[in-house]
C-alpha cells in the first residue's frame, strides 16, 4: 500500500494543475487518471481539439471562398479529412504529453486507472482487472464533466453524437442537426458547415449563447448565419429516431406546428453534468448539492 498526502483523482485542468502546486508546496502527491492521457476533456475532447478544427476548418473556408476574391488564386482545392484530424490530434498530444512532463518536474506520481475513495483516507485504482490500493491524508475529487443527453435519447457516438464524437467524424456529414444553441454545439456547427455540411441548431430558448449578454448573441447569430447555419428558435426536440437516412428528429415549435428533420448526424449539444457517478460519495459522507 503506497501512502500520500495528497490524491487528486482526476488529471484535467482542475486536478492536474491542483497536483502540481500541491508537490511544489511540499506534499507527496499523487494524480489517478482513467482516461490514459492527461489534460482532462479541455486537452482531449474539449476546448484543444475543437480550437484545432477551428483554425483549420476556416483556413480550408478562406482558401475556398475568400482568397479568390483578394486575389489569391488556387485551383483543384480538396479535403484530405484523415489528414486535418491526424493534425489535431498531433496538437492534442504534445499539450498531453506537456503536462505529462510537469508531472515528472515536479516529482507528482502520475497513476493510470480509475480511482474511487473507499473512505476519507483510502483510494482504490481500477487498471483493466487490477485494482491496487492507496492512503492519502487528503483526497481531492476533480472528476470534472460529462456530455448530458436529452430524456430517452441514448448517444451512441456514429449517428447520435456528443461534442466528442463531433470531434472524430471520418467523412463531413451531409446534413447536420444540433440540438442546442450554446457555444459547445455552434464551435461544432461552425467547423463542419465550413468543411461542407448542411447544418440546422435546434435550441428551445429564444436566443443562443444563453448566460450571455443579450447583444452578443445577436451579433454572434448574424455572423453564424453568413456562414449558412440554419437557426430554429423556439423549438422543442420531441424525440429521435433512427431512420433510412441515419436519424430523423421531430420537433414543434412555440406556435405548435411540428417539423421533422432527416440527416446523417444528430449532435447532441444541451449540457453537462458532474462525472460523479459510481464514485462511492455517499458511503464516504460526501453530500451533493
């Protein structure tokens, strides 16, 4: 049994940056992280990935539509999509491998595996069919985030997608459906309408971006709709089916009247919650809220 001061059990920019200052303080430390790299959603399936298909998704946009026009004339132009995901995913793992390296600076004990509290004072890590047993004076929980679905409706990562499915296409979808006008769903919107795909936001409020100001998400619509994402204020999903097509989603909106959407790829974009299932916290006294 291997003892500690302190176990942060989850390696993403609230665990990890939380270890590190912890061993720079003086604690033996110790990260337990399942995902098998660091960095958390942010660095694998979050804000890094989706910033590198952005970047990328509009240079192929400019070069197709706007360099013509400056005078920059390019013939022939293709989407080598394998290539364009090999280069975000090379993004993703140098920042991975960074943190990987301030572990060993900083003398942190990098764990792989999933760790749950089995007391205020003991952590077990789950590693494929091991499980190996730690104590620790302090345990810190930052467990982070996982993508929410709507009721009744399973993600199944090929035709009903989270933020990371839309992350890992093989092929632009022809038709594209997200459900959910906030920034998570619209970044991915923008990526794949730029690289070809019909794209159509379904959200139930009035405006997008909701939790932002007002002017903001007005002015953000207009600048989404130049790039030809279709918008549906108002509107309520009633459920998904899986169809000939891929999915077929029906809908009403605020006045009643039902539409139904068929296309290749529903991306499911309504939220998230705490990772915090199958963690053991009531039977160690931890209350949620």
């Amino acid at each position: 049994m291997d003892n500690f001061d302190l176990i942060v059990i989850g390696g993403g920019p609230g665990g990890y940056v939380c270890a590190i200052r912890a061993a720079q303080l003086g604690l033996k430390t110790a990260c337990v992280e399942s995902r098998g790299t660091l960095g958390g959603t942010c660095l694998n399936v979050g804000c890094i990935p989706s910033k590198s298909l952005l970047n990328l998704s509009d240079n192929f946009n400019k070069a197709k539509k706007d360099f013509n026009q400056q005078g920059i004339e390019i013939e022939g132009i293709n989407l080598n999509i394998e290539k364009m995901m090999s280069n975000k995913n090379k993004s993703v793992q140098v920042l991975t491998k960074g943190v990987e390296f301030l572990f060993k600076k900083n003398k942190v004990t990098y764990i792989k595996g999933k760790g749950i509290p089995l007391s205020v004072n003991t952590v077990a890590v789950y590693d494929d069919q091991n499980k190996k047993t730690y104590t620790s004076k302090n345990i810190v929980i930052a467990t982070g985030s996982a993508p929410t679905s709507l009721p009744g409706i399973e993600i199944d990562e090929k035709n009903i997608v989270s933020s990371t499915g839309a992350l890992s296409f093989l092929k632009v979808p022809k038709d594209l459906v997200v459900i959910g006008g906030g920034y998570i769903g619209l970044e991915m919107g923008s990526v794949w309408s730029r690289l070809g795909s019909e794209v159509h936001v379904v959200e139930f409020l009035e405006n997008i971006t909701p939790g932002m100001d007002r002017e903001v998400s007005t002015e953000f619509m207009k600048i989404l709709k130049k790039q030809g994402i279709n918008f549906h204020m108002q509107t309520k999903v009633e459920g998904i089916k899986k169809s000939a097509k891929a999915a077929t989603i029906s809908t009403s909106n605020k006045d009643g009247k039902k539409v139904n959407f068929d296309c290749d790829v529903v991306l499911i974009s309504v939220g998230r919650k705490p990772n915090t299932d199958n963690l053991n916290l009531e039977r160690i006294g931890v209350e949620l809220d």
